[in-house]
C-alpha cells in the first residue's frame, strides 16, 4: 500500500502505543486522533459548532465513508 493507504493503517499502531488519544504535528498542523466514543460524541454532537470547515484529509479519498464524518463544514452535510 502507498499514500494514503499506507497512512491509515498506521493508526492502530499508534493508538496501541499512545493511547485513545493523541496529538502530532503534520507539516505546521497539529492534528489530534481519538478513539474515544465519549470525546468524538462531544465533538460531533455536543460541542458541534466549534469543530467546523475542518482541513481537507486526504484519506476521504481512500475511504469516502469518512468524508461525512471529517469533512463537515458549518452548513452541515446538506449544505
């Protein structure tokens, strides 16, 4: 596997290693990961409107299933 691929599954690894959630640097971006049920409910139900117009993550391309649940900008999915 190449690109993007390759990426995604480098995820469990890191989660074995550090945890439901953690934090790195991509580039100048820090991005956090979690695997948390309770943190992502808060960040996609409870605290919605100050997670919006997130980056484009190319791994939606690999897997669009993720598309509705990354890219979600403020109008919403229907925008």
């Amino acid at each position: 596997q190449k690109g993007a691929e390759a990426l995604i599954n480098v995820y469990p690894d890191l989660v074995k290693k550090y945890g439901k959630t953690f934090g790195f640097y991509f580039g100048s971006s820090f991005d956090i990961v979690t695997t948390d049920p309770e943190i992502i409910k808060e960040v996609f139900i409870s605290k919605f409107s100050n997670f919006i117009d997130r980056r484009n993550v190319s791994i939606a391309m690999v897997y669009p299933t993720l598309d509705s649940l990354v890219q979600v900008d403020h109008i919403g999915t229907h925008g």
